[in-house]
C-alpha cells in the first residue's frame, strides 16, 4: 500500500474548519458548558447546572452528538494506525526542496 | 479527550428531572454537591428516592443479594385512609375501588425497567398489619437505577392528585342531605 502525500497534504489543506460532526439539533449549553468541559476532564456539579436552559429531551441529542463523535474520532485514528504502519520507501531519484 | 458513558447522560436527565419536580430547596442544595460522573449515579437515585418518598428505607440481604426498597410517606398513608373511607361509604371492596386500580396501575405501569431483575409489590391495604408502602425488589444484576427518580415521582404525583380527588369526592357527598333526614314540615314548607 502507497500513501500519496502529496495528495493528502492537499486535502488537508482543503478541509473547512469546522466541527468534525455537525452540531444541528444539540442544545448550545449542553454542548458548550457541559459535554464539551466534561470530555475535556471539568469537574461539574449538578448544582452549577443549569436547568432552565435545556429540555429533558436534549439530553437523548447530546448523547447521540456524544456517539458521532466518538465514531469519528474512531475514523480518524484508523487513519493514523494506517499511516503509522506504512513501511517508509526510498524514493527513485534525489529530490531537492 | 475523555469518552462518557451512558450514565453520565442518564444522570444528568435524573438531575433534570429532580429539579424540574419542585425539589425544596434543602432538596435542591443535598442534589447540587454531586458531581456530574458516572459513577455518582446510583447513589444519587438513592437519595432521590428518599426525597421523593420521605419515609424510604433500602436494605441489603446479603444471602440473596437482593436489595428492598420501602417506599412510605405519609401521602400514601393518607391514601389508605382515604380509600377505606370511600370503600365504606360506597359499600365496595377494596377491589371494586376504582382509586386502587387507577395507582396499582400506574405503579405497574412506571415499574417497567430497562432490566429485568426487579420485582415490586404494595401494601396499601389497612386490615394488613405493616407499614403502608410501594415495595421495590432489585438484585445485583439490576441497572435501571437511573430510570427509579422519574417513575416515582410520576407515582408519587399520582397519590398527590388521587388523594385530592377522594377527599374532594368524600367532602362533596356529606354535604347531600339524605332524603330521609328532611321532615316532613321542611318539605311543606319547600313547597
């Protein structure tokens, strides 16, 4: 298996800044004061929470945005394991940058 | 990043939940010092369990592994009064009570966990001896821990509003005069 790196730089290069998952549907406060902190290892109580600013059903969507993100960080360390075992290869000429 | 696992979700729907219920705020303040981890859910539907129903106490048989929630407070001893007091008034069994049937219903109805190793039962019957209470049976294999605070508060908002519809019931039938009480010179007099 060749891995064009080239090509990969360029698609790189392409992707837009955006979330690696689309965030329609999830509450703004779940995602932003609450998954978010807590993925990133905040400490929050339930008293800090709050309540007036979600419904109890925004809580079955955030945990759904929960799961897309971790298929799609899933991807994308497929990704790396694979680029991380292909074997280097000498190229056939000398190459100047 | 750290990955979050279903209870974490579950527990902040209790969280929700509770505090959405009209929680006093004692309640609210004991709720607040948990911290929003997974690990936090089981205690946390214990003591929600406890403030929903003021009266609950769990023991742990450890030959069975078998916990029992007792589930009493004083509304539900009122409902048990109440419903005595209907029975005798309308000539009618425990069985034939319709207030009876509509709560064992609904206790049916919000027992109905997501695991299967639970059973429950309820003593609401004043000729038994005991306390008056909605009993709970989980083993250890039990996890719907998170699914008990919703499903006894929407049992416990039930007895609130049964018992307000028995006693508005029983109020409205002692204010009627019995034909029979009224004489005969009233009756003239009416006319």
């Amino acid at each position: 298996m060749k891995l064009d790196l080239k090509l990969l730089s360029m698609r790189f290069s392409q992707a837009k800044d955006e979330p690696p998952v689309p965030t329609d549907g999830v509450n703004p406060y779940l995602l932003e004061k609450i998954l978010l902190p807590c993925m990133n290892g905040a400490v929050i109580y339930l008293g800090d929470i709050d309540y007036t600013a979600f419904d109890a059903e925004d809580i079955e969507a955030l945990a759904e945005y929960h799961d897309a993100l971790g298929r799609a960080e899933y991807k994308l360390k497929q990704l790396v394991e694979t680029v991380d075992n292909l074997p280097p290869e000498a190229g056939k000429a000398r190459m100047f940058c | 990043m750290e990955e979050l696992n279903y209870s974490f979700f579950s527990l902040l729907h209790t969280a929700k939940v509770m505090f959405d219920s009209g929680l006093s705020e004692t309640d609210k303040e004991n709720l607040g010092i948990w911290e929003l981890d997974a690990d936090n859910s089981y205690a946390v539907a214990m003591d929600a369990a406890g403030w929903i129903f003021r009266d609950t106490d769990i023991y742990f048989n450890e030959k069975h592994e078998m916990d029992t929630w007792l589930f009493g407070d004083p509304m539900i001893d009122t409902f048990c009064q109440l419903c005595q007091k209907y029975e005798q008034r309308k000539g009618i069994s425990e069985e034939e009570n319709p207030y009876r049937d509509k709560m064992e219903g609904c206790i049916r109805e919000n027992f109905r966990f997501s695991s299967y190793s639970y059973g429950y039962d309820w003593r609401q019957s004043l000729s038994k001896r005991g306390r008056k209470c909605v009993v709970l049976f989980t083993d250890c294999e039990f996890y719907s821990h998170d699914e008990l605070p919703k499903a006894l508060l929407d049992i416990r908002s039930l007895f609130l509003t049964l018992n307000q519809r028995m006693e508005a019931e029983l109020a409205e039938e002692t204010r009627i005069i019995p034909l029979s009480t009224v004489t005969a010179a009233q009756r003239k007099e009416a006319a």
